[in-house]
C-alpha cells in the first residue's frame, strides 16, 4: 500500500500546482506595449490588447502575426514553468514524460 499512498500524494501535489498555476500570468508585448498578452499557468488565455491607434498604422495580417509570436512566447513560458514545476512533484515513473 506504500505504492498506493505515493501515488495519492503525488496526485494531490499535482493538483494543487494546477490550481496554483491558474492564477500565474505569463504576459508578453509587442510594438511597445501596444499589443499585450496574457496567458495563466493552465495554458488560457487571461489578457488580450490591442490599441486602437495600431489598427490605423498597420495591416491587419502584420498586426495577426504580433499577436500570434507574443501568444506563442506566452503560452511556452507557461508550458515550460508547468513542466518544470510536475518534474519536481511527480516520480520518476517509467512511460510518463515528464
């Protein structure tokens, strides 16, 4: 039952991350803060700004692919702390990668 106890603790750990990761942010800019981001620990989308006077200077496929590279940038940070922080929770089990 030892095994059995790990691994209920081990789920309990991780669901706790889950819950903590849900109010991380992980935010990123472009053109000088006139586009923002915001993306929490779970991987969802918490912010998305786009200034108005943008839309008048910029094409919109231009304007597409800022927001696209910084929810991109965002999204990894999060994947990556999410990552980072189940490798120290979970042990080391054979078939789960992580």
């Amino acid at each position: 039952m030892l095994g059995l106890n790990k691994i209920k603790e081990a789920k309990a750990k991780a669901d706790e991350l889950k819950n903590n990761l849900e109010h991380m942010l992980f935010e990123e800019e472009r053109e000088n803060g006139m586009i923002q981001v915001a993306v929490n620990g779970n991987r969802k989308i918490t912010k998305l700004k786009i200034n108005e006077s943008l839309l008048r200077v910029r094409e919109g496929g231009e304007i597409e692919e800022k927001v696209q590279d910084a929810l991109n940038t965002a999204l990894g940070k999060a994947e990556f702390y999410a990552e980072q922080e189940l490798k120290k929770l979970m042990p080391n089990i054979p078939g789960l990668n992580f």
